[in-house]
C-alpha cells in the first residue's frame, strides 16, 4: 500500500477518488503537515494544524484557495522561500485564477466584501427562507413520490439546492430555471466542479460570468426603480466604510453565493440519504426521534465533507506542527482528513449518531473565509430529511444500480476539491 501511495500522485491522478480517506490517514502517520513529492504540496491532515492556518491570513493567503498551483501559477516564486512575498502576491494577483471572487480574496479587501456578502445573509431572511425550504421539499418530493423510487440528485438535491439559493438572493422566478440550465452546463464543461479544480483540468478563469451579467443588470434596475423585494436589498448594501459597491462588485458576491452552495450542499444531501438507506438502525433512531437530527448532519459532515481541502500559500517562511515551511509553498488543508484526526475524534471512521463532539468538524473551514452559507445547508439538510420521513415509511439503496449489501457500487466525483456521490438511486414505500 505504502508504494502505492508513493507511486500516485493525488492531484492528478483518479487513484484517490473513491476512498481519499486511507491516503489521508498514510501522511498523518508519517506527520499532520507532510510534503508530498510530485509538486511539494504540504498536505495538512492534523485538525489542530488545519485551524492554525485557517486562522492566521497574516502568514497564508487564499489567493489560490480553489486551485493551487494546478490551474497555472502566474507567482514567480522561486528563489524566493525565505523572504516576505506578500508584496509579491499583490502585483500578480490579477493575473491568478478566480481572483474576482471573493474565496480567493485576503484583508483588507476580504473583509469588506465578507461585509456585503454578510449583509445578504441576515439571520432575518434565512429565517424566511427556511420557511420556503419546508414548502418547497414538499413540493418537489410531490414530483417523484408515486413512482416508489428516485435519482435523489436530479430528482431533489440539485433542483432543491438552486431554489433554496434562488429565494435566498430574489432570484425573480421565470429566471430560476435559465440559472440552473447554466449551471448544469457548466459544471458539465468543467468536469463536475464549478467550485473548484478538477484532476487533471485547468479552470476557466471566471465560469460565474453569466451570473454577473444577470445580477449586473438586477442592481442596475433595483438602484433606478426600487421595490420591496430581497434584491432592492441587495441594491442596497454598502462596503464597510459605507460607500457604495459597483453593480459588479454586488454581482459578484451574489454570483458566488449562488454558485458555491450548489454543488457542496448536493453532495451533504446525498450522503445524508447514503447513510439513511445503508444503515437501517439509524433510520428508525432518527423516525423515531427528530431531535437526533441536527446531530445527524454533523457527523454526516464530518465523516464526508463535500470540500475535501482548500489551498493556501505561505506568505512568509514559517513554523506550523513543528515542521517548516518556506515562503511560497502551497498548503492543501484537507478538511476531510482533519475531520477524522483521531487526537480530536475517536473511533474517527466510524459513523457515531451520538459522536459528542461531531459539530467541531472543519467541513465549512474556519476562521474568515468559513463558509457563510452553513446555517443555510444545515437547515436544507434537517428539512429534507423530516420531509423525507413524514412521506415514506423505509428508504433504501436501490440495489438494482447499487448492487446488494456487502458489495454496494458507489461513484465519486474525480476532483481533489469535492468529495460526493455522483448519483445516489434510492427506493422507499410512500406513505
Ligand atoms: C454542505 C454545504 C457546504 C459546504 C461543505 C461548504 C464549504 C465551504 C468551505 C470549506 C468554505 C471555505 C473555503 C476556504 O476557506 O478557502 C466555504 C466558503 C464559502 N461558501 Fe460554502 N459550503 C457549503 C454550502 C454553502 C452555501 C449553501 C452557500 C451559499 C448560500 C455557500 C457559500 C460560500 C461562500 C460565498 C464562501 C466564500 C466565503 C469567503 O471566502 O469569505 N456555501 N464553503
């Protein structure tokens, strides 16, 4: 195994695409932060390790933080591991992938956009937009419940997930279909990844434009004729120091939002089901107790988290776990192998409904680029699965594409970025 774990290398080829977690746990042995040799990426699988670098921006900069160095790289970083390259990062930042989004932004610019992308998620409006989730996974299990069975991704996850993001930002209905058409097409174009890198793709420079231009055009028109509706707010929204954004700057944000919560609440909605249908004696806990729920969702996250890691370059030569790390070198913190550090989880493989600690799990990152849409995917989580146990009385893996217990066959996407299901095929017996 060890040779073969030498032998692959992790961001380009598909060896790692069904079971990241065996390599994951192979480097923490060796040590939480250890250079791997095909590109001297620093893998951090240590959870204590991941939180040091989420949370210092002073010495590691996102700049990169959806690709790496596999996108192209335009940072002439040799020669320069022991300087301060922070000055550096700033001259060719424009030139670097996905630079107008915010995912890639450091302070101060960061934080004024976290201001206006904040100002969007009020805890009011996620209030009303949990109250369309209830309506809306009703009406959308009304689509396919007669027929005993579903593609839970075409069939709920994805058309559930854009709507949810569509009412969030006001997206005006007779647009919602347009949007996630785009969507689709595009992640198709980008093998399955508009959030992030893909094995052995390069990503496009800005796959969001046609957000923008849709978004670009509801400011415009929000600013000239205002209305009592959520994008009037968005309209609305000012920087930190209260000046006005341009239109794009707000399209931006609004872009990201609506892109970023797809494909990652999809996958923590696919594998919730996964387990609901594999393991029968959590089904009936969780029928029996709605309360479990929430805890649920959490060890769903930590056990498979739909972001496998993010990348974030040193900015200056540093210390973390003990080991150093020159200036320039990219850092894959990988969310999925700090969720199952056993020096924070014990038994971390093992799927425990009552697991005391599973909300510490870093699926969402931490400090100031976690994830703002959490409480969002939370709740679309909880409501799937109440909807899902007040129409059915038993949900399974259908076998007939899965094939039977013991010898079950599952697809993941090829990304380093993602980690899900590609399609997850379920039976039940509607109530
Ligand atoms: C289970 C579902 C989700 C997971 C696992 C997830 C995961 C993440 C992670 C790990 C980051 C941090 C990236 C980094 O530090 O480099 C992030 C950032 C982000 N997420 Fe999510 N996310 C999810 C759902 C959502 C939803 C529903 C939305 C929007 C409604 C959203 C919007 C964003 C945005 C805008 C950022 C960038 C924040 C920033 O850079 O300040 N995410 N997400």
């Amino acid at each position: 195994m060890q040779e073969e774990f030498e032998k692959h290398d992790f961001f380009r080829s598909n060896y790692y695409v069904d079971d990241p977690y065996a390599y994951f746990d192979y480097l923490r042995a060796k040590a939480p932060i250890y250079r791997e040799p095909h590109h001297g990426v620093f893998m951090v699988t240590g959870y204590d390790e991941a939180l040091e670098i989420y949370n210092d921006p002073d010495r590691f900069s996102s700049c990169m933080s959806t690709t790496g160095p596999f996108a192209g790289n335009p940072i002439p970083l040799e020669g320069r591991e022991n300087d301060d390259i922070s000055g550096l990062i700033e001259e060719y930042r424009d030139q670097t992938v996905f630079s107008d989004q915010i995912t890639t932004m450091d302070p101060p610019k960061h934080s004024d956009h976290r201001s206006l992308l904040m100002a969007l998620i009020t805890p009011k409006r996620l209030k009303e937009n949990e109250d369309f989730m209830w309506k809306l996974a009703d009406q959308q299990i009304d689509t396919f419940i007669s027929r005993g069975k579903c593609e839970w991704m075409d069939d709920f996850a994805q058309p559930f997930a854009v709507l949810v993001v569509s009412d969030l930002l006001g997206v005006p209905e007779e647009d919602r279909v347009k949007f996630r058409k785009q969507l689709i097409r595009n992640e198709q174009e980008q093998g399955g990844a508009v959030v992030g890198g893909t094995a052995g793709q390069e990503a496009q420079h800005s796959p969001l434009e046609f957000l923008y231009g849709a978004f670009s055009a509801y400011i415009e028109d929000r600013r000239r004729n205002p209305k009592a509706d959520v994008l009037t707010g968005l309209a609305n929204a000012k920087f930190l120091d209260k000046s006005t954004p341009t239109p794009l700057d707000v399209a931006r944000i609004a872009a990201n939002l609506f892109s970023a919560g797809q494909e990652t609440t999809v996958r923590l909605l696919s594998h919730a089901f996964q387990v609901v249908g594999e393991r029968p004696d959590l089904q009936k806990r969780l029928r029996e107790d709605r309360s479990l729920i929430p805890n649920f969702v959490e060890e769903s996250l930590r056990i498979e988290g739909p972001v496998k890691g993010d990348f974030r370059l040193a900015k200056k030569p540093t210390q973390v776990g003990g080991v150093d790390i020159p200036a320039g070198a990219f850092l894959y913190v990988a969310n999925s192998a700090a969720n199952r550090d056993p020096r924070t989880f014990s038994n971390p493989g093992e799927f425990q409904l009552d697991r005391d600690n599973a909300r510490l799990n870093v699926s969402f990152g931490r400090g100031r680029h976690a994830c703002p849409g959490a409480p969002l995917a939370r709740a679309e989580a909880v409501v799937s699965l109440n909807r899902m146990f007040d129409r059915t009385s038993d949900i399974r893996i259908d076998e007939k594409v899965h094939g039977p217990p013991g010898a079950r066959r599952y697809s993941y996407l090829p990304t380093f970025i993602l980690r899900g299901l590609t399609h997850l095929n379920l039976e039940f017996d509607p109530r």
